[in-house]
C-alpha cells in the first residue's frame, strides 16, 4: 500500500494536493478570522459557491475515471450524483423534527401535507449520520453494480450504453417527481435546519462543508491515482482502447469495468451528499438528462484521461456559467454548446492536453537545439588541425612543401 501510495505521488500530483490543502484551510480561515473591511476576506456566499464547485469537480472527477481511463461514457452519472444527495437529504429532513411547519415530530412537512400517516419504511434509520453516509456510498454503489453486471456481461458498449445510462436517469427523474414515492415530489427536500447539531445557515458550518469538500476531493484524486498508477491501471487503459484484444489475452474485462463504475458511481453519490447542505435543495431536477451530459463537458473541456484536467474543466465553466446566467441569462446554453463544439474539434485533448503538449514540443525542441549544438562541438574537436579556416589553418596550407 505504501508503495502504490508513493508512486502516485509524483511532482505534479503532490503539487495538486498541496493546493486543495491549502484551499480547504486558508478559504475557511479568510472568511471566520479575517474581518469583513479586509481586503482578504472571502465573504460566506463565495465560500458557498465555491464548495459547490468542489462537488461539481468531484463528480467531474468520478466521469474521467470510467470516460477517460476505461472509455465507458456515462451520460446518467446525474443520477448517482442525485441519490447520493437525496440520502443527505433525508438525514437533514429528519434532523428538523418538530421544528418543521406544521410541528410533527417525526414526519417530515410534506408527509404531513400529503395526509401520510406513518413513515415509509424506506426512511427508517436516516435519523442516524452514519447509516445516511453509508447509504450516500451504498445505494448509487448499488444501483452501479446492477446496472453494470447486466450491461457489461451483455457486452454493451459505446453509443449505446451511453444511451442506456441517459435512460436510466430520466426514469428516476420521472420517478421522483411522484408524490406517492415518498421523496418530497416536484418541490424535493428543503428547509434544512443543522447537521450533527451545527446550524447549517452559521458560516463556520458552511466553512467547514467547505474545508470538507476540499479533502473530499483531494482523498478521491488520490484514490483515482493509486488505481490509475497500480497494475489495473495499465489494463483499464488498454480496455479502453483495445477492449476485444484484452479479453483475447484472458483478462475478465467484465469485472475490471464492473469495479470501476461501481467505484465512479459512489464518488458521485459523496459528490451530491456534500452539494446539498450547502445549497440547502435536492429535488429531482437533479436527475435531468442535461445535468450528466453537462458534466461531461466539464471533463471535455478539461482533458480527460487526466484526473487534472476535470477538477479545473468542472471551476472554469461553472465560473463562466456563474456570470453568463447572471449578465446573458439567455446566452448560456448558446454558449455551453458551442464550447463543447469547439473543444470537440479544436481541443481534443482539452485544456490540460493543450499545456502538456505545448510542453512536451517544447522539451523536444530544447532537446533537438542541445543534441545540434553537441554535434557541432564534436564536428569542431574531431577535424584535423588546419582545417578549421581560421587564420593559422590558411598559413600553414600556404606554406610551401
């Protein structure tokens, strides 16, 4: 373990890390310690936003590792990212108690308004942090692994898996949105009052949702990289690129592929627990078709197959959409599409490609000056003396025999 661990930690790697560190700690202390007149201080809604884009570039994060290391395009990962923030919603619907609207002590609002008279069954234990958190893992974990013992062993690939997984989020979508399945309807679960006794609407809490984000996301990078730099690593690579002549070779592809998106769902649903406190809504507009192909855009944009390139795919264009929706909100879709457009064809390897290729030409081209400028300087030692054309070499062919 200590050896995997260390061959993820290259310099770029350990770079990474440090940030995120350093956000988690520095954002936090920023808008708590240093007072509001400072010119330093983040004020509480930046902190919010941006812990939102921390889990955005977690689930951007759980895409790159099933798209771009293993070449399973999941547009449906909304849905993982939706059921992980519905268990944290039910633990923080359960945590108001009788401090709701109409008072009921067990019943959350809308049980109450809808006439139900009991709990469903399906909500018993939600009142526990630890049985919601293992439930934020388990069930998109769950769901997952069903959904991908059947596609994976049917040999479903491409186009069409991608389709299947865009299906299976719109019927949960349709499916939440009935009253009758007990998860709050059109309108979701809202109106959260503390997690773990801390008042959710106090800015150290959301500081601290903030700092937790941060290490969240940091704890999944280096998780991703262990497995991208360990033996599976170089497999799912070849998976994704040659799948038929890695199953030739006698590798159960099946079960690599299956690991992998059962491991990328429940990093999504740890991305979806921790948006929902702090945006305080999770509603079944979470499960819509365009949120999963939005955040495969974010990975595009970024270069997938990079681990890098989506963390800063996922800040960049929610910072753009940030201000687009505010100065051009009829412009943003426009220009959601042409971005996508553009990266398809001008940056395929997105962002982060671009830089490391810009790098990598300008590394052969210092090497290729070092290696002309060695050949001259083995060219001048190796002629003969009085070859050289200096002065001293003109006398002596001068010079009679």
């Amino acid at each position: 373990m200590g050896g995997l661990l260390f061959k993820a930690l290259d310099r770029h790697a350990i770079v990474f890390l440090a940030l995120l560190v350093a956000v988690a700690v520095l954002v936090p202390v920023a808008n708590l310690v240093l007072p509001p007149e400072h010119p330093l201080h983040v004020p509480a809604y930046v902190v919010t936003l941006t812990g939102k884009y921390l889990c955005y570039a977690l689930l951007a994060l759980s895409i790159d590792l099933i798209w771009g290391y293993v070449g399973i395009l999941s547009l449906g990962h909304g849905a993982f990212f939706a059921l992980g923030g519905y268990a944290m919603g039910m633990y923080l619907m359960r945590q108001i108690g009788p401090r709701g609207v109409y008072g009921h002590p067990v019943l959350p609002d809308f049980m109450v308004f809808l006439n139900w008279k009991e709990l469903p069954w399906f909500w018993y234990g939600f009142d526990q942090f630890w049985f919601a958190m293992a439930m934020v893992v388990l069930v998109p974990g769950l769901l997952a692994f069903v959904f991908g013992w059947f596609a994976f062993r049917s040999r479903v690939t491409g186009v069409y898996l991608s389709i299947i997984t865009q299906a299976l989020t719109f019927a949960l979508m349709l499916a939440f949105f009935r009253n009758n399945m007990g998860f709050g309807g059109n309108n979701g679960l809202t109106d959260f009052k503390d997690i773990l006794g801390f008042d959710l609407h106090a800015d150290a809490t959301r500081a601290g949702l903030f700092a937790v984000s941060a290490i969240a996301l940091a704890l999944a990078f280096l998780l991703c990289r262990m497995i991208i730099r360990s033996r599976l690593g170089p497999v799912l690579v070849a998976i994704r690129d040659a799948e038929s002549r890695v199953r030739f070779l006698g590798y159960r592809v099946e079960n690599a592929k299956l690991f992998v998106f059962t491991l990328s769902a429940a990093m999504a649903g740890v991305a979806g627990a921790l948006y929902v406190p702090q945006v305080g809504i999770i509603n079944p507009g979470e499960f819509a078709p365009a949120n999963s192909i939005e955040a495969v855009i974010w990975v595009a944009v970024g270069g997938r197959g990079t681990l890098f390139g989506p963390v800063i795919g996922a800040v960049l264009v929610n910072l753009a959409k940030t201000w687009l929706t505010g100065a051009l909100p009829n412009v943003w879709l426009f220009a959601l599409g042409g971005l996508f457009i553009a990266v398809t064809l001008f940056l395929p390897r997105g962002l982060v490609g671009l830089v490391s290729g810009w790098a990598e030409a300008r590394r052969a081209r210092r090497a290729r000056d070092d290696g002309t400028r060695a050949g001259g300087e083995a060219d001048t030692k190796g002629a003969l003396p009085g070859t050289d054309g200096s002065a001293a070499g003109r006398r002596q062919e001068a010079r009679p025999s």
